[in-house]
C-alpha cells in the first residue's frame, strides 16, 4: 500500500529492569544482564501523577506506563496539533493482575462489602491507554490493544498506520506489563515458559524458557512535515508495520515458523523495500526452545545465513509480555543513534539445530543505520513486525 504521509518519532520513554530513561536503558543494553529475577526496584510512581492518592489508585503496570509516557511527552516537547487530532494507542498482555489478585484476597478474607470501588478502573486492560489520554489531553483515537506478547508492536504499529492514512497527526503509542504476581508467575511457570536456571539465553543452545519482567515503554509519532516544521528531534522513522496469525496452537509456534515469516515478508513490503534492504533484526527472541527455533527458521528462510544482523534484548531485559515490542522498538532507535548494536547477552553456546543467521554476540557490533525490522510473536498466534528506519530526509 502507498501512504503519502510519513510517520516521525519523536519523544521515547523507559521504565525496564535493565535502566529506565534513553540513556539508562541504553547503557543497560550493553552491560551485563541483572541477576536474579528481573524486577525494577526503587520504582516511585508519585512524580507522575498529581497527588499520592490518585497514584494508589492505578495499577503497578499503569504506573509504569504513565512514567515512559511522561519521559516521552517531555522529550517531544511542544506539540501545536488539535487534541482532536492526537491520540493514544497502548498494549499490554494481561491488565491489572496484581490488582485483581490483591482483591481476590480482600474478598476471601474479609467478605464482598470490603472490595475496592476502584477494582475495576485499575484492573481493565484500557486503564493505562486512558490515564495516558486524560494526563495530556488527547481527544483523538484512544484504544488498547491486547495481543499477548505482540500487543505493544501492535500499538506502535497500528499508530503508524492512523497517521499516515490521515486519521490522526499525532499517536502516543506504547506498552506496559507487571504480571510477576504469585498467581502469574505461577501460572507462567507451570506452563513450563519459565527459565529453570534463572537465565535468559536466546538462540542458545541451553535455553530453556524466558525470565519474565515488567516495565513499559513508550513513543510520540507525529506526522514527519509537522515534526521537520517545529524543529523537534526526530529518533527515526516507522516506515512499515504488519500483523497476522499463525492460525495453528494457542502457545506453540506455526511449524517452520511460516506464521513469523509472512509477517516479516508484510511489513517489508508495507515499508515499500526488499529483503536485501533490511540491514538489522530486533528478534522476538525469548530463549523458550520451540519459538527461538521458529523464529530462526523464518530468518534464515527470508534473509538466508547471511542476511542482516540479529539481535535479541531480551537476554538483558528479559521478557516484558506485552510490553516487550514497544521496548524493542526504542532498543532499534537507540542503536540508530549510537551505530552500535547490543550483543545478545547471554549466548554462549552455539545450537547446531538452529537455522544459520547472523545472531551479535560477545559485544556490541558497528554498524550503518538503515532499515530495521523489530519482531514480535505472542501466544494465541499473534504475529507483529515494524519496519523502522534511520531519521532521513
């Protein structure tokens, strides 16, 4: 499909285990992993909301939404377009989860009557896309998106697309998750996607599930001539987006990983360019053994062993559910503006079942910025890809 409107970045904003802020995340990409589970600590959501009072009643996941957007929104600085005009578009896996099971536990304990008023506002999965809205006063589209661990690469892409089709000219777009809840991680754990050994290991050879985090990411896109118009920094460019569906199990991956390369086969065409042209993947990446091998056969079936270079985060980040795509989108900015891409920490052993590719390893590799594709692949089947680019003219 041709647009005729382009689609600018202009403000980022993270809260994650591995630094929160550009210039914290970005130092953490490239360091050593945090030990042990990967909970942000020292976490104080107070600042981003008018009093004590109103940051009780939000989710812990909704806080951390409302912290990135705030990074985000102050980075982007003044923007001129009507509220009419500009709009929220979040992504989160699960909602609310610490707050439901806090009162599941008020209702066993001390009876109906005792249940919060505010449940429901803190618990639905809308809340975050909706505080984001009401904080900075955009009337336009405002709409959460719930696709497992796809939902914030949805979001992101989704935006793209309302402002280059004409719909809006401005979309705060983004992700949260906070699901380490007893309940959660239990269930998670059960489902044996849990890493055993406590070690986030993507395309290793030992892997054996994913370390699951928190944490919320978010972007400002605005319409690229109103951007270059009022001077504001420009991180890069969304230049195609796709979804689809597996259509096959409702947690393992479509055999051969068909379902993850026709999304990335879309979103390069959407973005108008060939395979050759892409020169970076941001793999989903997990280290669960059956969605790595996937993944790995759809990159080498469309780029071949020497295709373009592939990274995942999450051997730092871990896995943030549905807030994952959305932090993986600013990792691909953030390695555009510094010409470096983070290793894949840790990758020690090779895995000779896994499809050839070209996975960073050992320390960050130099690079020329160009066309970057960001992955991400949830449970039910969800498939979401962006195609993001270097801030040309």
């Amino acid at each position: 499909m041709s647009y005729s409107r382009r689609v600018a970045v202009v403000g980022l904003g993270v809260v994650s285990c591995a630094g929160s802020g550009v210039d914290g995340f970005w130092q953490g990409l490239n360091s050593d992993p945090p030990e042990g589970e990967r909970r942000i600590v020292d976490f104080d959501p107070a600042p981003f909301y008018e009093n004590a009072k109103e940051a009780r009643r939000a989710d812990r996941s909704v806080q951390l939404g409302m912290a990135s957007a705030a990074q985000a929104m102050a980075e982007a600085g003044e923007i001129a377009s009507d509220p009419d005009r500009c709009g929220v578009i979040y992504g989160t896996g699960v909602g609310g989860l610490q707050t439901f099971e806090d009162q599941v536990q008020v209702l066993d304990r001390k009876g109906a009557r005792r249940v919060s008023p505010f449940m429901v506002p803190m618990m639905m999965p809308n809340a975050p896309g909706a505080a984001i809205s009401m904080k900075y006063g955009l009337a336009g589209p405002c709409e959460v998106i719930t696709t497992a661990c796809a939902a914030s690469t949805h979001a992101v892409g989704y935006a793209a697309r309302l402002i280059r089709l004409g719909i809006a000219d401005v979309i705060v777009a983004g992700g949260c998750e906070s699901v380490m809840t007893p309940v959660g991680t239990a269930g998670f754990a059960n489902m044996t996607a849990l890493s055993t050994s406590g070690l986030s290991m993507p395309f290793d050879k030992n892997r054996d599930g994913f370390m699951m985090t928190e944490g919320a990411a978010t972007l400002v896109l605005e319409e690229w001539e109103s951007a270059v118009a009022r001077e504001a920094t420009i991180w890069g460019e969304i230049l195609g987006t796709a979804s689809n569906a597996d259509a096959h199990h409702i947690t393992a991956p479509a055999p051969g990983g068909a379902g993850a390369l026709r999304c990335m086969q879309l979103a390069i065409g959407d973005a108008d360019l060939e395979p050759r042209d892409i020169v970076h993947v941001n793999a989903h990446g997990t280290s669960t053994p059956l969605n790595d091998a996937a993944e790995a056969e759809a990159l080498n079936k469309l780029f071949g062993p020497n295709g373009p270079l592939v990274t995942s985060t999450k051997g730092v980040t871990g896995h943030a559910l549905g807030a994952a795509g959305a932090l993986e989108t600013i990792a691909v900015l953030l390695s555009m503006r510094h010409r470096k891409i983070p290793p894949t920490a840790g990758w020690t052993t090779p895995d000779p079942e896994l499809a050839e590719f070209r996975l960073v390893t050992g320390a960050a590799a130099d690079w020329e910025p160009g066309p970057s594709l960001s992955n991400s692949f949830g449970f039910g089947g969800h498939n979401g890809c962006l195609v993001i680019g270097p801030p040309t003219v």
